[in-house]
DNA sequence: ATACTCACG
DNA sequence: ACGTACGTGAGTATG
C-alpha cells in the first residue's frame, strides 16, 4: 500500500483558528492571561485530520519570516496587511510546542513561504509514490492537488474542510490545478496584493485561460482576441500578468534541506501533551483521554444545606426575606415531565429534598404564592407550570435569571443554567450534562449527596447573579423591558399555555384517512411514470429518477447532490407529468406526517387539548417560537392545508374562536423609524399601502389604475426592504431582470428617502456599537457586522436593518399581550387567548362575549404603544379556526 | 448529527 | 466579484 504524507499549512490554519474563534476570545485564555483559541483551534483541526487519515509522515509548515523572495521581487506583495494582533503572535511558539508534543515534525525556510515548502515536498511525494494530503485555510495551494495529492481547504470553523482533487476543481472552475496560477496571475490576488490585469476577474480570467490554456497561450495568440478594452488591458499589461503569475505559482523546488525520509510520524508524546493541555486549561481534551482536568485545581466550593422531609418543614419559616428556587423537571416538557426534587433558600440557608408534594404544604406553599416574597429563578414560565402541576401558584418572581440573560445578550443563551453563569463568568457551577449525562444515559443521581449538591449550587448560582444582571441591565437601558415587558409576559404565556387549545381528534383522523387514500393514488401514477418503485421521499433517489433516468435538466444542486426543491419542480412541470404529481404527493405528505399525525400525538388525553410550549429566550428578534408542538405555522396559505384549523375548535359548547391580527405591523412600524413622511402619510390615509407603493415607485398618476401585477411587485419590494434588500434576491422572487429590480429599488429610495437614511444610519449604528435595538431596547449584537468576509458581513448588515423592524414588532404585540389579559380578568370575561402568531391573537369565547371582544382587543392591541402612524387591527370569528369571517 | 424540504409570520 | 432576502420548528432520509 502507498505510503501517506501528511502536510499542514501551519500559519494559514493558524489564522484560521485564531479568527474562527476570534468572537470568543476572551473565553479561550489560560490561568496565566495567555489567549489559546487559536492553540485549541490547530488542535481540533489535528485530531480531526488524524481521525480520518492515517499518515506514515507528517510536516508542519510554517512561514520563516516576513521577507521571501516574493517581496524581493515585488516590493508590495502582501503589502497593505493589518498588523497580526498580539493575542495571536503570543500563540504561536505554544502551537509549536504542540506540534512538537503531538509527534509532528515541523521546518520552515527562509526567504520562502510555508507553501513553497508544501509545494516542493508534495511533488518529491508525487514521484515516490505517496498519497499526499495538504491541510491549509488558503485556497492557492489548490493549484497543488494531482492524483495523488488532495488539499483540503478549511472551510467554516477549522474541523469542516473541502477536498479539492483535480476532478473537483474542474467541477468548480473548469479548468486544471495548475491552471489556477494563470487564472490567479490574470485577476490578481487582493489579499496578497498584486494587481493581476486590470478588469479582469474570476469569471474572465477563467474564460481566457479555458481558451488559451495558460497565461503564455494567452500571449501567443493574442492577435486571435477580438478588439476590445480588454484586449487593450491584456496587451499592456503583459508584464504585470507574466510577473503575477510568478508570484502565483509555488515552487516546487526549493531548496529545502529536509527529505521524505525525515517525516516519518510516530504518534503523541501522551504525557507531554497531558502537561501541556494541563497548563493551557484544555479541559475537554483532558476529559477525552480520560483525565480529570480538575485534579489539581480547584473544586466547587461546598455549601451547607439541610435535607427537608414533612418533620422539619418548620425550619423554613426563618424565610421571609427573597428566596432563590430552583425546580427540577428532567424532561424540557414541562407540561409532561417527572419532578426530581427542589431546592429553596435565602443564600445563607438552603433547603433540598426529592418529595416534590412538600411543596404543596405549609409553609412551603406559603412561601412560593406569597406576593411579599420575592423569588429568584431560572426560567419562570417552566416553575410556574410545574408548580401549577403540584397545586401551587407560583407569584411575585422578581428575577428570572435565564431571562434577564437573554435579554443582555442573545447570542450566547442556552437553557442550561450552568452554561448560563458561566457566560456571566460565574463558576461554581455544573451544568446538567455534566451531573446528569446526556443522550440515553441522562439521568438523576441515585446519590442524594451528588444530587442535592448539584441543586443548591444552581440555586446559588441564580442568587449571585441577581445583582450584577440586575446592573448590567439598567446600565443598558433595559430594565423597564425587562420588568414591565418580558417578566408580566412570562405569566401570561404560562397562563396560556396551560389552557391550552381544543383540538378534535376525529376530525384530523377523517381528513388523515382521506389523504392517505389520495396518497396511495398519486404514488401508483409517479411509480408508473417513473417505471420503477422508489422512495418518493429521498432527495437522493427521486434526484435519480428525475435527472438521471427522465434526464431533466439540472436547475439547481445542493452541496449533496440535486435540488428536488418546489421552485425547481415547479419550473420543470411543464417538461414532464411526473413533476405535478410529486409535488401534489409532498403536500400531502407534509400535511399527513406534520400535521395529522403530528398533531394527534400531542393531543393530551386527560382534556383533548394541546399544549405548546412558546420559546420566550431563543429568537434573535425577540419574537416567540413555539414547541412541541409548534402552532405557529399551522397551514393556511393552501386551501388543501387550511383544513386542518377545522380540527381546532372551542373547548366548550356554545363558544366560538375569536381572532384579531396587526395589519402591516412591519411596515408601519418602519414608517415610524423612519419617520418617513411619505410613507407615514400613505398610512395617515388609510391607503392600501402596496398600491400606495407602486404608485409612487412606478409614477402613476392619481386618477391611473393599479394593474394587480405592479400591486405584486410593489408589495415585494416592500417585503425586500424590511428583509434587507438585493436587487438579486428581489429579481429572483418577482421574476424581473436584475437591472429591472435594481431600478425599483432606486425608484423606491428616492420616493421614501428617509428609508434609505434610516437603512443607512442602522447599519453605520451596528458598525460603531456592535449591536442594533428595537424601540424598547431589545438589543441584537451583530458580532459579523465589520466581518472581513463579504458574505457574513452582508448577512449581518441585513440583519441589523432587519431586527429593529421584526424585533419592535415584536416588542408591541407583547405589550398588547400583558395588556389583553388584565383587560380580560378586569371586566370578568370568560374569553381565554389562547395562541400567539407573532402579529395575531387568538381567544376562545362564549357567543355572548364576541361582540365584546370585538371592540375590546382591537382597542388594546391598536394602542399598544404610540406610533407615529395609526396601528390597525382587524378580527374575526367562528365556529372552529378555519371558519373565521369578519 | 446533518441535510433537505416545507409549514408559518 | 462576492451570494442572496428576515425570523422560526418538524419530519424524513442518510451518513
């Protein structure tokens, strides 16, 4: 067998790690101050290689100095650079060391780069027969990938790679490896500053070099071209292009004093690197060898508590001030889960025990529905049902520390307590995967001393960290947001939630008959089409039968292999039966898995209803989202779909549901932050707000129709720019021309100028600050806003222009939420709201209440909060959820 | 676990 | 020239 070489690019996956990890930095550091993300990072990537290639040699590369005979030759070459931050260059003599301790060898050689290195070797390899792999986070040393050379090219973090073989890169670019150095010699290369020539850029450099070959082709023929300015470029600038492709090309003969028979790879120093991960603080790479990283270093600390049984109840009574409670419930449903125990305590004295009905007792009880007590927890919503469950009513939380976490920052949320202090830098601390397990071996400790221990110190935990989230809080102006909003909604969700939705289950299980009946029909038709038997439902194999057997043209692939996506389906219809048919089989399918059976699993059976649970700390925006299951996207659009509401019915006889929905609440709220006076005076009237639109973006006069399709296309652009507008993505959707979509882009931003303000001043905002907020101080960091990287900047900037709107949305309906259920108790209404759909609520009603409802909630969803232009609500109602009407 | 597709606002 | 609209959750196939 051949023999394998392994080759790393040291410095590129260096950077790599460094910058992959770079919104982490300060997590990565050792006990002595040192930054170690990008250390962390080489050694994922090391493992990850190692795993999967099994290499006889190995060679760490690494770049020698700043001055190659490349900078000789051009004095600007990689000129322009910013200056490597100091928290990556302290690293580099560690990666060294663990290049070293991980049984690597490593070489670098003056005056050439580590890719001249790479080069040389991997051709030495070539001709004695080895299989090569190049690791690397630079997309040049592609050009070295033959038969028996693949380079694999970092991808997103450092572990996920692209396997560039001489086949892929001619699938990716049409031409040979070695191509690539004419390519790169006649566009240039921005990031090692040279210039290649001028207009020239991928596209046409690859056309140049597919016709003529290589750069000296180029030249041969250049008579061939026909005139053009580009000729003119080529012609005088040979000189750049032959001395870029100079710089393009790595050598494959450089003078390196090393041989393939100085590599051979022989395995880790295993001591060495437990010492070494030892004094980087890599605990996870301790714990994979099997080593407890804590051996030498501190321990949680030991709290004191007693363990409470219906004896010494008593004892709880010295809790009068605020308490800090903490409920286990395994299972994440907490509408279904086990209790396991509780722990209660004021910070001084802490209390634990397994028997959750203690907590149905005095003065146990006392102390959780007290309104002078004030309690601290993680996750109120979840305590709340729980306890609802055990006969308590949980009242006057006053910190929700999951919450108020998520309120700071709502990046790096996650509904383990332990990571959550840990993210506010608080320690003493495990999280439930550390204690519990995770997967099919989680469980609650037999041990009542590791169980209880694990209790009181998240219980403490909430209790440190009152204070200071309380502060960071007010510091960013979001305490009323968090006391007047987010905390009161938490109540109501909970409220919500335990009522809960009627749902019939006879219903969906006649429907569900009925379709599996059409669905049998349709998948005798596509099987006859098709001439053989197939899983409709595999990408994989209906890509087969589509694009290999019936030959239809390609429109679009996915990383794995064929899109089978309803936009290229639907654009193949016309070209073969089959298609229709498939897609009437996945909206069949879709309805019968999701929402047939999908729903009736979830039916509970003590009361016919569903219970979901809404996400109050997981969106970016500050939106809800909703679990187990999800009713926010229960189908509508489709007639076929839109049948299910039919099985969502009021849970009492001789009552009706009741709905009322935001119209255009996005919109009219951009109209607000903007304070555009054109699109403010569009809403002041009363006006259809998309014809509006393509009134004024397309110039009509006031007396002139509104052809529906200019309505369309309006309302698209007006959905582009609340999405963060491209006239590519704009163009894609109304099925313009890219230079059309650009056009009403422009038409739109000179009618609504201070939109194009507004969009302008966000994104400068998020640039300065880091991050962008809504009108009650919801905040959205935007970490990738002044990302280096195009497309992850893009992303960022569209999002920053995008949360504002979505997120104040958002913040109103929640306000008319907190509202809506005290106006509800207030004047005795039996009503109940049941679901919320990001702009819409819904209630269920005795008749008798409708007419109240139908002043009532419009009332106090449309004055919410005051906008610069009116908030319009509209409602209806009926017998189930489909059968809504005005 | 991840990719793909599709349901909603 | 880059790579496309923003925000979600669930079911199925497949590595």
């Amino acid at each position: 067998m051949a023999k394998h070489l392994l080759l790393i690019d040291g410095n590129s996956i260096v950077f790599r790690a460094f910058f992959a990890m770079h919104s982490q930095i300060d997590k990565f550091t050792n006990q002595d101050g040192l930054h170690t993300a990008a250390i962390y990072g080489f050694k994922l990537m090391l493992d990850h290689v190692l795993d999967s290639f099994h290499p006889d040699a190995a060679l760490v590369a690494f770049d020698a100095g700043k001055v190659t005979f490349r900078t000789k030759m051009y004095g600007d070459y990689k000129g322009g650079r910013n200056k490597t931050p100091e928290e990556l260059t302290e690293q580099l003599p560690y990666v060294r060391e663990l290049v070293q301790k991980s049984g690597l060898h490593s070489y670098e050689l003056p005056n050439y780069e580590a890719d001249d290195i790479i080069g040389t070797l991997a051709k030495q390899a070539d001709d004695a027969g080895y299989e090569t792999l190049i690791v690397t986070g630079d997309r040049d040393l592609t050009q070295l990938a033959s038969d028996h050379t693949t380079v694999a090219v970092t991808h997103k973090g450092v572990t996920e790679t692209e396997h560039y073989t001489p086949a892929h890169v001619e699938e990716k670019l049409g031409i040979t490896p070695t191509q690539i150095i004419d390519m790169k010699a006649l566009m240039g290369d921005s990031s090692d500053n040279y210039p290649g020539v001028t207009k020239v850029g991928e596209k046409t450099a690859i056309k140049l070099v597919k016709q003529f070959g290589s750069v000296e082709g180029l030249y041969d023929h250049i008579n061939e071209l026909k005139k053009s300015k580009m000729k003119e470029h080529l012609v005088d600038e040979e000189d750049i292009a032959r001395q870029c492709k100079t710089l393009a090309t790595i050598l494959r003969d450089a003078p390196v004093k090393i041989g393939l028979q100085d590599l051979s790879y022989q395995g880790p120093q295993t001591e060495e690197l437990i010492e070494f991960y030892r004094e980087m603080d890599f605990k996870s790479f301790l714990k994979k060898m099997n080593i407890n990283p804590d051996d030498d270093e501190e321990h949680l600390s030991t709290i004191k508590y007693v363990q409470l049984s219906k004896d010494n109840l008593d004892q709880l009574k010295q809790l009068t001030g605020e308490v800090s409670f903490y409920l286990e419930m395994p299972e994440a449903n907490y509408h279904l889960s086990p209790f396991a125990g509780f722990v209660i305590g004021d910070g001084q004295h802490w209390f634990v025990s397994r028997e959750t009905e203690l907590l149905n007792q005095q003065p146990l009880k006392h102390i959780l529905e007290s309104t002078e007590i004030k309690k601290n927890v993680f996750n109120a919503k979840a305590q709340i049902v729980g306890l609802h469950r055990l006969g308590v009513d949980f009242r006057n939380v006053d910190f929700d520390l999951l919450l108020a976490s998520y309120l700071l920052n709502t990046n790096d949320n996650s509904n383990d307590l332990g990571n959550v202090a840990r993210e506010h830098g608080f320690n003493d601390v495990q999280t439930d995967e550390a204690v519990y397990g995770k997967g099919a071996k989680r469980t609650i400790p037999d041990d009542d001393q590791v169980f209880f221990d694990h209790l009181v110190h998240k219980a403490h935990a909430i209790d440190h960290l009152r204070v200071s989230l309380f502060k960071q809080l007010d510091e960013n102006e979001q305490r009323p947001l968090y006391t007047d909003i987010e905390l009161p909604l938490t109540r109501v969700l909970a409220e919500m939630e335990m009522t809960g939705v009627h749902v019939d289950a006879q219903t969906l299980k006649n429907m569900g008959s009925k379709l599996k009946e059409r669905m049998a029909e349709i998948e005798a038709q596509i099987y006859e089409e098709a001439g053989e038997k197939f899983n409709i439902n595999s990408t994989k194999q209906l890509g087969h039968i589509l694009f290999e057997k019936l030959k239809l043209p390609v429109i679009k692939k996915t990383k794995t292999g064929y899109s089978t996506a309803v936009d290229v389906l639907e654009k193949l219809a016309p070209q073969a039966e089959i298609v229709e048919q498939i897609l009437q089989y996945r909206q069949i399918s879709k309805l019968q898995s999701t929402y047939i059976t999908g729903l009736l699993k979830v039916i509970h059976s003590s009361d016919q209803k569903i219970h979901t649970r809404y996400l109050q700390t997981l969106t970016q925006t500050g939106r809800l989202s909703s679990v187990d299951p999800n009713l926010q996207n229960i189908p509508v659009r489709l007639p076929e779909g839109r049948q299910i509401r039919r099985a969502f019915v009021p849970s009492h006889e001789g009552w009706q549901i009741f709905s009322s929905d935001y119209s255009q609440v996005e919109l009219r709220v951009l109209a607000h932050i903007t304070g555009d006076k054109n699109l403010q005076t569009d809403f002041k009237n009363g006006e259809d707000i998309h014809a509006a639109t393509a009134r004024r973006i397309f110039h009509l006069q006031p007396d002139q129709k509104i052809d529906p399709n200019m309505r369309r296309r309006a309302k698209a652009v007006n959905f582009g720019i609340v999405y963060g507008i491209s006239d590519y993505g704009l163009a894609q959707r109304i099925h313009v021309s890219r230079k059309d979509a650009h056009e009403f882009i422009q038409n739109y931003f000179k009618e609504f100028p201070n939109v194009k303000k507004y969009i302008h001043d966000t994104v400068d905002f998020a640039r300065e600050h880091g991050y962008v907020e809504t009108i009650t101080h919801r905040r959205r960091y935007l970490p990738d806003i002044n990302a280096k990287n195009f497309s992850r900047r893009s992303f960022a900037e569209r999002t920053a222009m995008n949360t504002p709107i979505q997120g104040s949305a958002a913040d109103i309906i929640k306000i008319a939420m907190i509202r809506m259920q005290d106006e509800l108790q207030k004047h005795h209404l039996q009503a109940k709201m049941l679901l919320q759909i990001h702009d819409e609520l819904v209630f269920e009603a005795p008749a008798e209440e409708i007419p109240v409802l139908q002043k009532l909630v419009p009332s106090v969803m449309d004055s919410a909060v005051k906008l610069d232009v009116p908030l319009k609500v509209e409602s209806k109602f009926g017998d189930t959820w489909y059968d809504l009407k005005k």
